[in-house]
C-alpha cells in the first residue's frame, strides 16, 4: 500500500504543480504541489525499502522442537532457515 500511496501523493502533486492555473490568496499550488511530489518520492523509496527487506526469499524461519526423554528430561531441538 505504500507504494500505491505513494504514487497517488506524485500525481496529485504534479497536477497542482503543472496543471492547475488557480491563483489563491495565501497559497502557492506550485510549491504545494513540489512538496507532495517530493513526499511521493520518499514514500516510494522507503516503500521500496520496506518490500525488499520483506521479501519471501529473506525471511528467516526458526523451527523449535522439543522431546521428552524416558526419565522427564527435555532435548530442544532448534533450526534455522534463511
């Protein structure tokens, strides 16, 4: 989802920045505009980011297993898969 919102935040900026001739007392569109761009920018990346270290392939799998010896003992028994 962040990537998609971002994305959004880039268009929305672009057409306030490029597309919309509007002059409002107190508010520069361009600039507003240039802001929200800039925020879509930095949202993709960290986005980006956040999908590459959350990839299935990087996952790390930790697999615990415990038994139960004949005088009530435990043996653990642990793995780790990347």
């Amino acid at each position: 989802m962040a990537i998609g919102s971002a994305i959004v935040l880039f268009v929305i900026g672009a057409i306030l920045a490029f597309g919309v001739e509007v002059d409002v007392a107190g508010l520069d569109l361009v600039v507003i505009g240039q802001i929200l761009m800039a925020a879509g920018v930095i949202g993709g990346l960290i986005g980006l980011a956040m999908y590459a270290s959350n990839r299935p392939g990087r996952r790390r799998e930790t697999t615990q297993e415990v038994h139960r010896t004949a005088d009530g003992g435990q043996v653990v028994h642990t793995e780790h898969r990347v």
